[in-house]
C-alpha cells in the first residue's frame, strides 16, 4: 500500500525498545480483530498518548471513555478515526487526560496482585458448611440423569456404593 514510510509493525519489541516507541509516538492506533484484554491501550494511556482502537474486541470495555474506536475491517472508518485527532482541536488533549482518568480506576498492577492474593486467601480459609442432601434419586429407586450427593464433614470414613441400574417390568435388552 506505500505506507511503509508512516506504519510501524515492530513485532515484539524488547523493554527499552517499547518505552522508546510510545514517547515518541503521536499516538496508538490498534485495529485488533482478537484481542484477550488490551495491555497496549493501558500502556499508550500510561504514556499520554491517545488511544484509536478496535470496537470488536475486549477493548471497548478496556478502554472506557478514553479511545475513539472503529471497526477494524472497514479501513475508511478507521482513516475517518485517524483524521479526528488531527482535524479537531482539544482532542488528543482530552483523550490523554481521559486516559490517565481511566487508569486510576483499574489500579495498579501491586493492586491486582493483592486482590488475587485475598481471593486465594479467601477461598484456603473460608469453611463451607454442608448439609446431607441427595437430589435425583425418587423414592422407586429411578434416577434423573444427573444425581447429586452433598455430604457435611464427619470423623468417620464413609462409602459410597453405586448398583448397576435395572431395568423396569416388561423392558427388553
């Protein structure tokens, strides 16, 4: 497409390559088709740059009120994207302070690994209390086809015997 010269499609990039990038960009364009969060948008907005992104994706969700977004299969929609930052003044402006704006309200990475860690702890030391309870099994002795059998805790050893399932009066084989 002779774009060569304006498009940069680094690949992955090391650390410093990638700092050295976002400053001296003048912003991040991300026409993602899949996309299982949106790191890049985060990192655009911790830079201060405007985020331009995918509308097909997770990024919506990510990137709140902070992007302007197309749809990444119709190229015109998404050049129509690329000239607002250039044609309307106070834009770019807004989107980086909308971006800082909506960083602080998913934290820090510190503040995802405590909450994780409050999860696990929570989930180790909560104790659930069970009743003994049996569910699918009528009276007849049938089964639905999904028996259940919850059973509180108890300082014996107990077992559980299953018999092969009978046939009813008058079925055949």
């Amino acid at each position: 497409m002779g774009l060569e010269e304006w498009i940069i499609l680094p690949g992955y990039l090391l650390d410093d390559e990638l700092v050295a990038l976002l400053e001296s960009c003048q912003a991040l364009v991300f026409p993602s088709l899949f996309e299982g969060f949106g790191t890049p948008v985060l990192e655009a907005m911790a830079f201060g740059k405007p985020v331009l992104c995918s509308n097909v994706t997770s990024l919506p969700e990510v990137a709140g009120d902070a992007a302007l977004y197309f749809h990444p299969e119709r190229p015109m929609e998404s050049v129509r994207t690329i000239e607002r930052i250039e044609t309307e003044p106070g834009l770019i402006a807004s989107l980086v302070e909308r971006g800082y704006r909506r960083l602080t309200t998913l934290g820090t990475p510190d503040d995802m690994a405590q909450e994780y860690l409050r999860v696990f702890r929570q989930a180790v030391t909560d104790t659930r209390s069970f009743t003994e309870l049996l569910h699918g099994v009528f009276q007849d002795g049938w089964t639905s086809e999904r028996v259940v059998i919850t059973y509180s805790a108890q300082p014996e050893p107990r077992q559980l015997d299953r018999d092969a399932p009978s046939r009813p009066p008058g079925s055949s084989a």
